[in-house]
C-alpha cells in the first residue's frame, strides 16, 4: 500500500499543478471576452467569483477550462449511438482503423528493412540515408499529395490516411530493429558460426530474440506516430469522419471544446495504443525470460 501511495503521489501532484495552471490560463485568456461583453452593455464588468464563472462557462472559449473539454468528453462518448456520426466513438473508431491499418503496413515495412540493412551492406549504405531523409519532409506538406496521388489510382477512404500513417510509423521501427538486431556480441555471432549455422538461423535464434526489447520500445513511438499520421491524412481531404474531421469542424465553427476533446480523444486512443503494446511486451519479454 505505502509503495503504492508513493507511486501515486507524484504523478497527481503533477496533475494538479498542471489542471490548477489550465484554469488559470483559462481565466486570463477568457477574461478580455467578459470585459467587451460587459463594455458593450454599458455595465461595470464583474469582479471575484462572478468573473472566474463566467470564464470559465463560455460557449466560444479562447482557451476551455478542464470541466468543460471533460463534460464534451462525455457527451461526445455517452450522448450518443456509437453509429451516430455525433458520437466521438464512432470518430475515433474511423481514425483508429486507419491507424491500425498503417501501424501493421510500417511494422511490417520497418522490419523488413532492418533486416536488409543489417544483412546487406549496400542497403545499410543505400537505403538508411533515404529512411532518415524522408522523416525531413513536413507531413502536412506531403499528405495532400498522397491524397491526391492515391485518388487518381482510384484508391480512397482508408487507404490513403493509412498510408500516412506507415509514412511516419516505419522509421521508428526500423531504427529500433537495426539497432536490436546488431545487439548481440560478437562472441555469441561467432559461436553460431563455428556451428555452421545458416544466416537465417541467426537471425531467428538470436538477432530477433535479443531485438526485442528494442521493437517495442521502437513500436510504442511508431503507434502514437501512426495516429498523428491518420488525423493529419483526414485534414486535407476535407473529411467527414474521424477525429481529424472533428477538428475541422471545430475550427469550421469556432467550437474550441469541441477541438480540445476531440484532441483528448486523440490523446486516449494513443496511450490506449502504447498501454497495450506495453502489455504484449510484458507478456512476451517474460515468456522468453528476458523479464520477470
């Protein structure tokens, strides 16, 4: 219990600060709105108590307060059918399947590489360089001509937000997986070959063991990188549906809370996302003896 309070402790004293600065910023960002308002009337502006209430109760908020992105939260979540294109369920599912989709391809993607680039020196040589220099290209410049690229080949909806997202998740894992399967010592390389063992035999029974811990210190960034990829893919496109699209329409509209629980969302899907990666990486690091 006590090494649970100690755990706790810190990371809700961290949450308070940060909520207790947020209402603040809240209060001094919406205060010049209540002043104009007030101006407008002909009325003193009010003052104390009256003053923090009606910053922090806007319908237009410059910057929302905490209660309020948590109240759209639940209303977007609970207010709706999951089917309802209202309901923030059904957005992030949208977004989250284009995620997933792009997760899988960059994986797949990344890891292939990594073994082509520490099993071949030309890709190592060749190869890495493009992988680094194409993590340079800003992605909100590069979307818009996936997008439109992938629609003239007849491809649309998923595919191209999914596209995005390996864009940006196989990096991650190809540096993690280059940097794993090069791990092992060379005494333990060069016992495997005083045994004749194949190339495919090292890397099955020890470069791909001993990258592990690696792949999914490389997965949990590759998997918060493909969500950004999916959201950034379904701003261009002028989207309907997906928590890209409900950004848009936020901004559409002036809905600032309908923008920061959107962003919230998005926020929740990821370290959903990186939960279970750190869950599957505790389970299989310990079956293989690596954990306990």
């Amino acid at each position: 219990m006590k090494a649970f309070a100690s755990a706790v402790t810190p990371v809700l004293a961290v949450v308070l600060v940060i909520v207790a600065a947020w209402y603040l910023g809240a209060a001094l960002m919406n205060r010049q709105w209540v002043l104009d308002q007030a101006a407008r009337a002909g009325t003193a502006p009010p003052g104390g108590v009256e003053m923090l209430a009606e910053t922090w109760s806007q319908d237009r908020p410059v910057l929302p307060a905490p209660h309020q992105v948590v109240a759209e939260l639940w209303k977007g979540v609970t207010g709706h059918a999951v089917t309802s294109r209202r309901s923030l369920v059904y957005h992030g599912w949208v977004t989250l399947s284009a995620t997933l989709l792009g997760f899988g391809i960059g994986t797949v993607m990344g890891i292939a590489l990594a073994v082509g680039i520490v099993h071949n020196r030309a890709m190592d040589l060749g190869v890495m360089p493009w992988a680094i220099a194409s993590q340079t290209i800003p992605i909100l410049a590069i979307a818009p001509m996936f997008v439109v690229v992938m629609n003239s080949m007849g491809l649309q909806g998923l595919l191209p937000k999914a596209a995005i997202s390996a864009w940006l998740s196989f990096f991650p894992v190809v540096v993690g997986m280059v940097k794993g399967l090069r791990a092992p010592e060379p005494m333990q390389l060069d016992l495997l070959r005083t045994w004749n063992a194949s190339g495919l035999t090292v890397l099955t029974r020890l470069r791909l063991p001993t990258s592990m811990a690696w792949l999914f210190a490389s997965l949990k960034v590759a998997a918060a990188a493909a969500l950004v990829g999916a959201i950034v893919g379904e701003l261009p496109t002028g989207a309907v549906a997906g928590l890209g699209a409900r950004l848009l329409q936020g901004s559409y509209y002036g809905q600032t809370v309908q923008i920061w629980a959107a962003l919230f969302g998005a926020a929740i899907l990821a370290a959903g996302l990186v939960a279970l990666i750190g869950l599957a990486e505790r389970l299989v690091l310990r079956r293989m003896g690596l954990q306990r």
